[in-house]
C-alpha cells in the first residue's frame, strides 16, 4: 500500500514537472487529468475513498471546462513580458531547485506536523512548489489557472489531513470549479470573435 | 425570519436572478432599493428582539444553519449592515451614471452577501473560502468581454487565491495553539503564516503591485467598488482573528509588525503617487494608504486602534465613490487617463474634476475633508506611540498631497485665454456635487456617524468591552 502512495508521489512530480515545461494545452490538460488521479490517492490516505473522489470528480469537471474553452477559442499566442528567463533549460533547472528543498523540507513538515505521513506531505509540498514556480514565470491565462489548480491540489492533499469535514470539501470544490469557470471566462475574454 | 437570510441569502439570491436583467434602469432601481432597504431594516428593526406591532410580534432570529455550519448576524452586527448596505446602495446607484449596472448589480449583490457571510459564518475559518468565492465573482465584474485580460488582472487573481490557504492552514495550527499555549514556535509559526495570508488579501507591502496594474485595466467604477467592499471587510475578518486570539491580541511582536508595515504602505504609496501621472494608478496608490492607515490603527492600544480602524470605513468608502464616479466620467470622454490626456480637461469637466481632486485631497487628510478628522487623530496616536512613526506617517501624507495638487494642475492647464465649455451632463453633475458636499459635511461634522460607529467595536467579544 505505501509503495502505491509513493508511486502517486512520483507521478505527481512527473506531471507537475511537465506541466512546467510543455507548451500544448492538449497535452497539459491530459497531464492534469492523471496529476487529480494520483490527488485523489493522496487524499484516500486520509479521507473515506468516497469523500477523497470529490478531488478527483471537481478536477476532472475543471478540466473539461478549460478543454472545452481551449477547443472553442482561437487559438492565439500571446507573448508575456520577457522579463524572466523563462526558456525549458531555466525552468528544468528552477524544477530541480524546488524538488531538492521539497525532500530536504519533508522530514521537518513530518515532525512539526505528525501523522500526515511522508508520502502525502511529500506530494503535496512538489504540488505547492511547482504550481509556484509555475505562477512565478508566466502571465498567460490558461498558464496561470493551471498553474493555480496545482497549486490548490497541493493545498487540499494537505489539508485533508487536518480537516475532514465534508462541507470544506464541497467548499473547496466550489474553488476549484469557480478557478475553471472563470479560466474559461479570460481565455473567451482574450477571443470576442467566439463570443 | 433570520438575520442571514435577510442580509445573506436574499440579496445572494437576487443577485443570481438580476444576472437574467439586461434593462440597466430597472437593475440600477432594483439593485440601489434593495441595498437600501436592507439597510433600512438594519437601522430600525433590532436582530433578535421581539417587536410589538398590536397582536404581532416580529424578531428577527439571529442564526441559521447550513450543512451543520452557521451562519450569526448577532445585535451588535445591525450598525455594520447599516453602513454597509447603505454604502453598497451609494454604489449601485452610482452605477446608472457609468452604464455598469447590467455587471455591478447582480455581482455586485453576490459578492457583497459573500463578503458578509465571510463575517457571519462560525467557525469564522470558512470566510477565507467565502472570500475566495468573491473574488472568482469580481473577476466578470472587472474583465468585459470584449476586453483581453491584463497583467493586473492575473496577479489579482493569483495573489487573493494564495491568500486563502494561508489563512486555513493558520486557523488549523492557530487551533492547535488554543490547546498548547505554551509552545511559543507553533505560536510563532501560525502568526507568521496568518501574516502572509492576510499580506495577500489585503495587498500589503511589497503585494500591492497589482493594485495600481489592475487599476489601469479596469472600468475606473468597478474597480472603485472592488477597491472599497474587499479591504473593508478583510480587514474585519482579520479584527475577528485579533478578538478570538488574546496571545495574538497581546504580542508586541504583531504591533511592531503592524506598525511598520503599515508605515511601509503609507511612505510608499504618497511616494509613488507624488510621482504618478495616470489618474487611475493614482487611486491605487490611494487604496494602498487606505490600508496602510486601518495597520497603523492596529498598531495602537487596542481601544483605541478599534474605534481608529471603524471611523477609517465611512470616508473612505465615501472618497472612493467619489473618485470613481469621477474617473469614470473623465474615463468615458478621453479613454487612456494619463496626464498628457486629461490636461485641461477641468474647464469641460468641472464637476467631474472637483470630485477626482477632492477626494484625493481627503484621502490625504486635507482639512474640511471627510478623511481630516480621523486622519489627525490617528496621527496624534501615534506620535502618542512614537515620533518617529508621526514623522514618517507625514511623510506620506505629504506624498499623497503632492499627487492631488500635481492633478489639480494638469486639470486645470489650459492655454491663456481658453474659455470653459461645459461638456457634463446635469445629472452627473448633481450626483458629483452631492457626493462632494457630503465629504465637506463629514470633514466638518464627523460626530454624525457617531451613533452608528460607534457601536461598531460590540461586534466583538473583547474589542466590545
């Protein structure tokens, strides 16, 4: 059983870390989809399995949100201010950074906070890191959402820790799905012509 | 009949079924008397006393419950949905001016019935979602759609999203305080995490830099509403958090903080106004030493600092109003509010321009301005607490009156010999001018808000004594 939650670990570190990288909101979308999957089995540690897909069902419904939009907005490229070194081997780098303070950091979140157990804590923190740094280096819309819903995975892998009531949970999924909703707001906001 | 549902639920629910609204005249009707008897009922009808009316008896219950969550508007809330309210009928019916009531009505009504169930729910952690639920609503209310979002906007939306888990996990190890209150790291740890998600709610120092961004991109009335209802009551919230904590009420530590933080914000908001040449980015930095002003009254002994941070709401919502009525007027005639646009504009839009400069002026706590009265006295507080704060509190006054006279100059610069062409409407012109009186009759008479201010600190359980 420990081994499947560590196996959650690795491949939300995997999409997270893709997700920084990739440039195809087809491929982002896909990678999010499979990063609510290993959410929800992060969750599972701690809430009902009933409970814990809640996160996955709201993440999936967000996805299909913003996928929907993506397939019905033209697609432009908006080019941010470049400010930023922002090219793949500066991100790459910035990732491995943000990788090495998670494991150095998640023994030390283990004894101030314990029994939320490493894996979870793990997972969460490389979400909360990752969705960070991928606010921190861009200013596209779709970019940005995404870059808010992992970090709130991140968040709510770890708070579902320390409170389990349900109405939270429905709270939060309110979040995560206004977050979608007014994603595909902005993106139709950028393209009047498919108003 | 229960407070929440007349103050919350009806009001939320109208908002929703205004959405289907296009007629702008009837929302702005609709929308302005709904406030408005909301808060009327708040002013003569007492939460949770029974009233006599011949054989009838009306009491208004103070709690409902919700998913076994509750939602508290106690006796003591009446003076703050008063003025609220009021306030938010101001704005809605200001809206009609600017042709935004189709937007600033429904989610308007939404996010002010979020914004005080974020007050009334218990347990009070909840209001940090609530909050983030506004703001996802402010996002239509201040992108149209035929508008391609900003920088400004973006940043909005990712800093008040951050500011939501900070508050939640600090309400968890705050919990954990409560029952250990000896352990001083997980003291000092949960006030350092609540810090940095009340530093992205409210937008302090160095947070605040999408303020003025968004300012620049937005409908100069929406934002104006944006800018006066999420501070406001954030800063409530945070007051509920300083209520429930006595150790937290009781830290030098977070006095210090709060004084310097909030001189921080007042210093660098007048500095970057004096230097500012977009009428917009101008209000910003005004909103900066808003909040800037309600840390320093924090900052005071607690007796003071809540009366200080609740005389703070009424003229500055009252400025705010007023400059954004008047941005929005400017706004719709020249488009880009940079200087090099508006120059001169004062002799086509006097009325329009007398409320921009006034209300900046109060901000600043100009003399005979709704804002002097309080500003004086805070000042007075804290060279109480120390000169050096007083010195440098000055300092951004001067700053945010150097802004106001630079725009007064710009306004009125105009070739010799140019004759004034009145180009304003009459009925833009009598709400300014109405609006602009009230802040002379609030600078000159400040005592007459007192009895509803006043009663303001019974809120809360320990502020109240």
């Amino acid at each position: 059983m420990t081994i499947v939650v560590w196996v959650a670990v690795v491949i939300v570190s995997i999409t997270a870390f893709v997700l920084l990288l990739s440039r195809d909101w087809r491929i982002e979308l896909g990678l999010l989809g499979i990063q609510y999957l290993s959410v929800f089995w992060l969750t599972s540690q701690h809430w009902p399995m009933s409970m814990a897909a809640i996160k996955l069902v709201t993440g999936w419904m967000a996805i299909a949100t913003l996928g929907m939009t993506q397939l019905n907005v033209k697609e432009t490229i908006v080019r941010g201010p470049q400010f930023w070194p922002q090219g793949w081997l500066f991100r790459l780098f910035a990732a491995g950074i943000v990788i090495v303070i998670v494991i150095a950091s998640t023994p030390r979140i283990d004894s101030i906070i314990p029994g939320i157990g490493l894996p979870v804590i793990a997972g969460s923190l490389i979400l909360l890191g990752l969705g960070l740094l991928h606010l921190g280096i861009t200013t596209q819309p779709f970019r940005v959402i995404i870059g808010l819903l992992t970090v709130l995975s991140g968040f709510e892998t770890i708070y579902s820790a320390l409170e389990s009531s349900i109405l939270v949970a429905a709270m939060l999924s309110i979040v995560n799905l206004g977050l979608a909703m007014v994603g595909a707001y902005i993106l139709t906001a950028r393209n009047p012509e498919n108003i | 009949m229960s407070a929440p549902l007349i103050w919350i639920i009806i009001p939320g629910v109208f908002g929703i079924f205004a959405l289907l609204i296009t007629n702008q005249r009837i929302l702005f009707f609709l929308g302005g008397v709904l406030a408005l008897l909301l808060a009327f009922i708040a002013i003569i009808i007492p939460i949770d006393t029974a009233l006599q009316f011949g054989n009838l008896s009306l009491k208004i219950a103070p709690a409902i419950e919700i998913l076994g969550r509750r939602l508290v508007l106690i006796p003591a809330d009446g003076p703050l949905l008063a003025i609220f309210y009021g306030l938010v009928a101001m704005w809605l019916f200001g809206a009609v001016l600017t042709k935004t009531s189709n937007r600033l009505v429904p989610l308007g009504l939404l996010i002010s019935s979020l914004m005080i169930a974020s007050i009334a729910v218990e347990p009070f952690l909840y209001a940090a979602i609530l909050i983030e639920i506004a703001v996802l609503l402010a996002i239509p209310l201040l992108l149209p759609l035929n508008k391609t979002p900003g920088p400004g906007l973006m940043r909005f939306l990712i800093y008040q999203t951050l500011g939501m888990p900070f508050i939640l996990i600090a309400g968890w190890m705050l919990a954990g305080v409560e029952s250990s209150p000896g352990d001083l790291d997980l003291a000092v740890q949960s006030a350092t995490i609540l810090g940095l998600g009340f530093a992205f709610l409210l937008a302090l120092f160095p947070l605040y830099i999408w303020l003025p961004m968004l300012a620049e991109e937005a409908s100069p009335y929406n934002i104006g509403f944006i800018f006066w209802i999420m501070p406001t009551i954030t800063i409530i919230f945070g007051l509920g958090f300083l209520d429930r904590y006595a150790w937290l009420r009781a830290s030098e530590s977070l006095q210090q903080a709060l004084s310097i933080g909030g001189i921080i914000m007042v210093v660098t908001s007048g500095l970057w106004s004096a230097f500012q040449r977009h009428l917009s980015r101008q209000m910003a930095y005004a909103v900066v030493a808003e909040t800037g002003f309600s840390l320093l009254a924090l900052s005071l002994p607690p007796e003071k600092a809540i009366q200080f941070v609740f005389l703070l709401i009424i003229p500055r919502s009252l400025a705010l109003l007023v400059w954004a009525l008047s941005l929005t007027r400017l706004h719709e005639n020249v488009g880009l509010l940079r200087f090099s646009n508006v120059t001169g504009l004062a002799r086509k839009y006097p009325f329009a321009s007398a409320g921009l400069i006034l209300a900046h002026l109060s901000v600043a706590g100009f003399p005979l301005l709704a804002g002097f009265p309080v500003r004086i006295a805070l000042w007075e507080g804290l060279a109480a607490e120390s000169l050096g704060m007083a010195f440098w509190f000055l300092i951004g006054i001067f700053g945010l009156l150097t802004g106001a006279i630079r725009t007064l100059a710009v306004l009125v610069k105009a070739p010799q010999g140019t004759g004034w062409e009145f180009q304003e409407p009459s009925t833009t012109s009598i709400i300014i001018g109405f609006a602009v009186i009230s802040l002379f009759i609030l600078g000159i008479f400040p005592q007459i808000f007192r009895p509803l201010v006043g009663n303001l600190p019974a809120m809360f359980e320990h502020f109240g004594k």
